[in-house]
C-alpha cells in the first residue's frame, strides 16, 4: 500500500507545472535575497510539490467524468487510465497533505500559513461546496492564486521576509500573465467541459474574443513585470522579444483549426512565457549579486537565444512538433 501510493504521488506530480510553480517560488526568493540555497530551500520544494499533489488528486476525482472525454488516453490520469481507483487516490490526498504539513512547520508560521492557504484553494477549487472548477470568471483567478501568489509567498519567507509593497507590481504581473495563459487550458477541455455544460470563457466568450483576452493579458503581465525589474533599454528590448513570440502564437490560435494545431500554437506561447521568466529570474538574481548591465545583457542575450532556437523551428514548421498528450 505504501509503495502504491508512493508511486501515485509521484505520478500525481505532474513535472511541468511543478517546475513553474517552483520558477515562481524563487522569483519570490529572488526578489529578496538573491541566491540561497539551504535545506529550507528543499523542504519548501517538498511543501510546495505536496501541496500540488494534493490539487491534482482531487481534481482528477471531481472531473473524472470529463477526463475520460478529454483524455481518455492520458496515463498520466490513474483514474481513467484504469489503474488506481478513487479510494487510492484519496489515500494519496491524506499523504501529500499530510507532507506538505510536516514540511512547512519547520519553515516557520509564515511558510505554513502559505501552504495552508494552497491546500484550502485546492479543495475549494475541486472539492468544496464554492467549486472554483465550475465557476467562469473565478476559476482562472483561483489556480493564478495557488500558482503564482502562494509560490511567490513562500520564497519570501524563504528569504526570511514577507511579502511587501516592493512585490506588488512582480506580484501582480507575474498574476496577470499566469491568467492569460491558464484561460487556453479550455482549449483542449473544450469536448468534455461542453457534455458536462461546465461554463468556460471559451464557451461564453468564443475564440476569437478568449484569445484576445489572452494577448492583452500576456501583454499587460509582461510590461508590468519588465517595468517592475527595470532592467535597462538593451535587456528590455530584449524581453520584447518573448512577448512578440507570445503575441504571434495567441494570433495563430484565434485561426487554427480545433484540434492538434491549437495545442501547438498553446504550447509555444508557454515556451515564449517561460522564457520571460527564466529571463526575469536571471536578472534578479545577478542584480542581487551586484552584476553590471553589460553582464546581465550578456546573460539575458545568451538566454533569449537559447529559448529562440527551440521556439523558431517548430513555430514555422508545426507539423513536425510532437505533442507528448493526443486525445
């Protein structure tokens, strides 16, 4: 039992968004304290991935009946895939729960005020009687918070402060343009969302009109945040430069034919995003160590660079892109 669940938490675990969540983490740490790293570092990981764990176990009983529509071949699901029942996975609820709680205690009341608040957002968005999940306008705005505002938190306290005035305009960026992106994921949930008449922005608003919230979302979270750093004309000129990548993504989508070619377009929008970030990340941590412009421009470029030779080729040749989930 234990190594059954054991291996559900670990699969429950999706990677990706984890390591976002935890890319917002240390921009929180970032923005206080430069580069630390230490053993509350690793225990905030552990909380933070827990308390992830515990978000997708419960989402993945509620929607059960709209998974197996949207993602009736998706191993990454146990419950559809056939593999784990509900019980099992409830059974993995308890345990992520009860890790991200051990974790966080030594961390200090800041730290377990944090993951206390994404544990209650996760079963308010899943489980309780509000259901965040069902809810339009409020359900983007309730994964941006557990996403974005409790990682960014957390890696205040890590940085032995709290949030703080300075943090409102990363804060509220950072805020900005996680929403512009989570409000694609009806995209791809839009067959299941639809025979369940769960109430999308897609569905209210239609593609064209979700996609250009998207684009000024991803536009305004992206100026904020390039504001707020103020890294100097050269590198900002550079930060434009993921963001134009953002806009023409979201430009294609709003006329891809339904299906494989959105999730492209979707997909490599996240690439440019993440680019901006790790970007961001980047300039905090060197200004932190008292870096010059011409240094930080030198690691910005080598950065952007980077993220365009994955970004260009698949961005004009979609065809060739392999999608790691097909419906």
């Amino acid at each position: 039992m234990i190594a059954r669940t054991a291996s559900l938490y670990v699969r429950m675990m999706r990677f990706r968004v984890a390591l976002t969540m935890w890319t917002f983490m240390l921009l929180g740490v970032a923005a206080h304290a430069g580069a630390t790293v230490s053993w509350d570092l690793v225990l905030a990981t552990i909380a933070l991935a827990s308390s992830y764990v515990t978000a997708t176990t419960l989402n993945d009983i509620a929607d059960e009946g709209i998974d197996r529509i949207n993602r009736p071949r998706d191993r990454g699901r146990p419950l559809v895939w056939g593999d784990a029942s509900t019980r099992d996975l409830r059974r993995t609820w308890g345990a992520a729960t009860g890790i991200a709680v051990v974790a966080a205690v030594p961390l200090g009341g800041a730290a377990t005020a944090a993951i206390g608040c994404s544990l209650l957002i996760s079963w308010a968005y899943s489980a309780g009687p509000i259901r965040f999940s069902r809810r339009m306008v409020l359900a983007p705005l309730a994964l941006s918070a557990a996403y974005v505002v409790v990682p960014y938190w957390l890696g205040t306290t890590l940085a032995g402060g709290a949030v703080r005035a300075a943090d409102g305009p990363i804060l509220v960026g950072l805020f900005v343009l996680f929403t512009a992106r989570i409000m694609l994921k009806d995209f791809r949930d839009r067959l299941g969302d639809e025979r369940y008449g769960k109430p999308t922005l897609l569905f209210r608003l239609g593609k064209r009109a979700t996609c250009r919230f998207s684009i000024a979302g991803a536009v305004a979270g992206s100026a904020i945040l390039i504001v707020a750093v103020a890294p100097g004309v050269v590198v900002t000129a550079m930060l434009c430069l993921p963001v134009a990548a953002i806009v023409w993504m979201l430009r294609r989508l709003a006329t891809d034919p339904e299906g494989r070619d959105e999730q492209v377009s979707i997909g490599l929008a996240a690439r440019a995003g993440n680019c901006l970030l790790i970007s961001l990340l980047a300039i905090l941590l060197l200004e932190a160590d008292r870096a010059t412009g011409t240094e930080i421009a030198v690691v910005v470029a080598g950065i952007v660079a980077a993220c365009a030779v994955a970004f260009v080729g698949p961005a004009r040749h979609p065809d060739t892109v392999r999608i790691g989930y097909k419906a």
